[in-house]
C-alpha cells in the first residue's frame, strides 16, 4: 500500500464531523458521543457522563461506536508505515489506515495510543508525522535503559528486603541514611518500600537490611556534632617568662586512662595552687585553632572513642604530666577562717606534675600529701552547703566500649573525687572573683534558684529535687551559682576540653602578663556562637550513652537487676536501675512505694526507638 493511496480513501477523517455515536478524545481518554445539544454529552468506558464543549474534544472516528469496550488494541506493522511515513504528514484516519488496513473505532484507538507513546509518531490528531530514524533509535536506546534500570531497581528492592546487600546497593541507601541522620525528610526507597520516612524508621531499616550493624551508633551525627579531631597545624610554643613552681609536689588526679589531663593540684604551706594547662598561650584569641574549638564547644566524649575541640597534638604538648616539665597557667589562693577563697593570684608557670587515678589518691587521703589538702577542700564543701548548694546523689556510671566490650561501671563516691572537685571549684571561683575584681569581661557561669530549696535524703527525693533545677548557663555578668553554693564562679580548668574555659584563659593570660583583654561584645560574641553548639554535644553525649547501654541489654538477653521507685505516675513507676543509672518507666501496681526496690527483667529493647522494656520478676 502506498501513501498516495491512503490520501485518495473518501473515509478520510477530516471530511466527517462529530455526531451521535462518534469516538471522540477527551483530554487522553477515549468517549462516546451521547448526544448533541449547546453542548455535547458524553460518556466515559467507566459509564459516567459528562458535559463538554466542542472544543475541549477531538474526534477520533465518526462511528457509529455501540460500545467503548470493543476498542480492543489492534495488530499492525508499525515499523513499515513509520519508513513509509519518513519526511510527511498525515492524519490520524490516514495513519490508521496505513499500520492497520482500514479506520475503524479500534484502529483509531489504537493509532491515538501510538501518537500518546511517541517512539514512532509526534505531533496532534489531524497532523501525525514520523519521527526521525536517530531521534527513535535515541529513544529506544532510553527506553531500554529505563528498563534496565527499573529491573535494577525491583532487584535492590528485593534485596534489601531480605538482607542480602551487594556492594552497589550501598549508594542507593546512602538516602536512607541521611533519614535516619535526620538530614533530609525523603526517601525513594523508604517510600517505595511503603517505609515511614522517619529517622525512627530508617535506622530500623538500615539495621534490618544489613547497612548498619546493629551496634552503630547515629546519635552524634543525627544532632549534628563533629565526629572527628580537627587536623589543623598547631605552631611551636613561644619562649616566655614563667614562674618556677617545679619544686611543688603537683598532682593531676584523673579517671583510669584519662588521655587528657589538664589540671593539678598543689599544696604550699597554706596556698592552694590549681595548676591548668596553658591552653590560651597556644591557641590565641581568632586564630584558626580558636575558631575551630570554638565551632566545636567541647570534647565530644563517646563510649566507643574521643572527638576533641583541638587537633590532639595540643594535648600532647600540653597535658600536664606528659611530658617532664610542663607549662601551665597557674592559679594560686587561700582559704580564710570562713573558707572563702582569698589573696589569689594567677601566674603562667613551670611545674612538674605527677599523673594518679582517684582509686590510688582514695588509699593515700591520710598521707602526708594529701591530708592538708583534704582537711581544706572539706571545710570548703561545708561552706558550699552552708549556703544551700544542691547535694544530689544518683547513680553515676562509665560506659566504655573497650576492645568490642562494652563496659559499664558505677561510679563510686570516692572523697578523693569530691576533693579534686572541690579543689577545681575554688579555682574557677578564684578566677571569677580576680576578672571581676580587675574588670575583665569572662563568661561566667551562673545558675538561678530553684522554687523551693530541699534537703533530699533518699533517691526519690534527690530525683524530683533535681527536677526543679534551671541549667546553668554563660553570663557576662557576675551571679550566684546556686547548685554550687558560690557567689561567683566561672569555669577555668579544662580549657583542652571546653571552649569557655578557654576563653577565660584568654582573658586572665592576656591581662596578666600586660595584654589587652578583648572587649566585652568580642567575648559576648564568642560566647553565644559556642553555646549554640554546646546542646549539641550534650545531647550526643547523652544520646550516645544511652544507645550503648540498651546495646548492652540487647546483648544480655534476659538481663536481670535491681531497680529503685523513684517517682509514682497515674499509670506508670519510674524506676532507676542503679547499676546502669538508667531511668525507665514500668506498669504501675497498687501497692507500689517510693524507694521500693524491686527486681527488673529485660523483655524487649527497641535501639532505634531508644526504648526498653521491663517486667517485674
């Protein structure tokens, strides 16, 4: 057949109009013509009937058409007429009548779903042409990588459901992954897979399919902390004059396999001395190790490893007692006869430092080292709670993840703890009362009143006091510290592992060695941007412990342990499990009493949740 035949046919479409029983085109769906009035009626294959004008439909074929579902797709050679059709134009009839043979409803049906799949045809109803050979070769070669691709993709689906992964499937969750870091809201594969696009969800996924192992823990990158040691140059200490404190017996009292030690203790005559590590004659104020820790706030301390504020090798060089002689901003004062902190002094210096855990300092309380020392920061102690600082004992632990062993350990109330403590107290309340003495602008560390002022003596009671507590928080201004029991106190002694301590190093170092301190809207600057970021680190570190624990349940099936009451709710106790100070809910009985111990069994623990669940036993 030839194309000057097609053109001669009298059934040409163009030379029959719309009427009753026509096939006409609505939008992409095919009609029946009902009837003709102002406007036409007409019928969709579902049955229902709709009202149009003739300019919203196109015609197809005049009928008559009985029944829209005779338009069954019909055979023809597409190809052949396609070649045939290469450089023309035609219509719609003309087409139909050259792929099929002859214009019928159906053939014209079917012409209309060759035009709509646009690898041979383009163009509209009256005037079909032929696409180029290259552009359909262009378009087969899409359509059979679309194929591919979509075969690719059912197959990953089906893999990823049963928890056999290849090495490519890794890239496709990375979306997944940025889920359930809470980094984006949308998942394909969450969403084909009919997966809520949660973080909650997501890690559960990520776990199941085989992505994650179970032990991963998010929790630092889904709140946005930094997850690794800055590695920046760090330059050469300058040559200074410093005080000669060597022949002081200092002492950096530390947790077992503290890798940053940077603060110790001395004791001449009747001057205490705190020795810091002299953090601020290194990192100087807007330099790019001071905005690094800056933007950081603070060591990020993990159960499974440490992020520091500072490349690692400001701690070697200046951790005290790492090295034979270290250098260190050194704070000096006395205690009167009310055990007030008095005749301070601050002075950068040489000591030599001697490194002891306080289970070996607890044995040696009463030695001769020692026993000043603590006679001192008792009577300290006393005074701070003479004037209402907050005594609260819960249970504290350590959770570490040493060699692929998650280790838990209650931390016991040692007084060689409370005596470094109270020792570091005294000298960020030295600190505080030297800048305000001198006028030198530092954030100091101030915390409001609680509603009501108690004297807890139980768990229960110690748990509900500390809910009446504001946090504390970073002031340009002086003010009581009231947890602390202390009038004025700023946060001096760990300036390698937070920021504000560094910058109250700056300020003391630059004022006493006959620098300008920063003004204060430098430093009130400073501040707010490292208090944003300060919330971070709490909650990773928060997060993180709590996620290593419900591992350590889930890896102890059955675990079972004592629990103390500590608050009633209308339905629910809540319990704390003292040996892993982990605070839980469970169902509530009658006969249930605050301080009640009672005995806890695992029954299910949900880790992307972060939740578990006991029962009694």
């Amino acid at each position: 057949m030839h194309i000057a035949e097609v053109r001669l046919n009298p059934t040409r479409m163009s030379e029959a109009g719309i009427k009753a029983g026509s096939l006409v085109l609505y939008k992409i769906r095919p009609a029946l013509v009902e009837s003709m009035a102002d406007k036409i009626e007409i019928r969709f294959q579902d049955g229902k009937n709709k009202r149009v004008r003739d300019k919203d439909i196109q015609l197809l074929h005049p009928g008559p058409v009985r029944s829209l579902d005779a338009l069954d797709a019909a055979e023809g050679n597409v190809e052949e007429a396609w070649e045939l059709l290469q450089g023309e134009q035609a219509s719609l009839a003309e087409v139909a009548e050259l792929v099929y043979g002859e214009y019928t409803p159906a053939t014209a049906w079917s012409t209309w779903g060759l035009l709509q799949d646009g690898l041979y045809f383009e163009g509209s109803v009256r005037k079909l042409r032929a696409r180029k050979v290259e552009d359909v070769e262009e378009e087969r070669a899409r359509r059979a990588r679309k194929k591919e691709e979509q075969q690719q993709w059912q197959a990953f689906l089906q893999r990823v459901q049963q928890g056999r992964l290849e090495e490519q499937d890794h890239s496709r969750l990375g979306e997944v992954e940025r889920v359930a870091l809470g980094k984006t809201a949308k998942s394909r594969v969450l969403g084909a897979l009919n997966i809520a696009e949660t973080p909650e969800s997501a890690h559960g996924f990520l776990l199941r399919c085989g992505y994650w192992p179970e032990r991963f823990n998010p929790w630092p990158l889904r709140q946005g902390a930094a997850v690794d040691s800055p590695d920046l140059a760090v330059p050469a200490l300058a040559q200074e004059p410093r005080r000669d404190l060597t022949h002081l017996q200092s002492w950096a009292i530390d947790d077992e396999g503290n890798t940053d030690p940077d603060d110790a203790i001395s004791l001449e005559g009747d001057r205490i001395w705190v020795h810091v590590a002299d953090v601020a004659a290194l990192v100087r104020p807007g330099s790019h190790l001071d905005l690094a820790a800056r933007a950081r706030s603070a060591n990020l301390y993990l159960p499974e490893k440490m992020v520091q504020m500072l490349p690692p090798q400001v701690t070697d060089q200046l951790g005290l007692g790492l090295q034979e002689e270290s250098v260190a901003l050194s704070f000096g004062f006395r205690l009167n006869a009310a055990a007030e902190v008095t005749d301070m002094e601050i002075t950068p210096s040489r000591v030599r430092v001697t490194r002891i855990s306080y289970d070996a300092a607890e044995q040696r309380l009463g030695d001769v080292e020692f026993q000043a020392l603590h006679a001192m920061t008792k009577s300290y102690r006393a005074a701070r709670l003479a004037r209402n600082a907050a005594s609260i004992d819960l249970p504290e632990v350590s959770v570490r993840v040493v060699d692929e062993r998650i280790a838990i350990k209650p931390l016991p109330r040692l007084e060689s703890r409370q005596m470094v403590t109270d020792a570091m107290l005294m000298a960020g309340e030295a600190a505080a009362r030297f800048a305000r003495q001198h006028e030198i602008a530092i954030p100091y560390a101030i915390q409001p009143e609680p509603s009501e002022i108690r004297r807890p003596q139980s768990m229960s009671e110690a748990y509900a006091y500390r809910r009446l507590f504001k946090p504390s928080n970073a002031a340009l201004t002086p003010g009581r510290h009231f947890g602390l029991g202390l009038d004025y106190y700023a946060r001096a002694t760990s300036p390698l592992r937070r920021y504000v301590d560094l910058l109250v190093h700056q300020q003391l170092r630059a004022f006493v060695t006959g620098n300008a301190p920063l003004a204060r809207e430098e430093i009130g600057e400073s501040i707010a941007q490292a208090s944003a970021v300060s919330g971070v680190i709490r909650r990773a570190e928060r997060l993180s412990n709590l996620h290593w624990k419900l591992i350590y349940l889930k890896e102890h099936g059955g675990w079972r342990g004592d629990a103390v009451v500590i608050a009633l709710e209308e339905r629910k106790a809540v319990v704390m499990i003292p040996e892993l100070a982990l605070e839980s809910r469970i169902r509530r009985s009658e006969d249930m009493q605050l301080d009640q111990r009672i005995r806890l069994q695992v029954q299910e623990v949900d880790i992307p949740a972060q939740s578990v669940y006991f029962r009694k036993c």
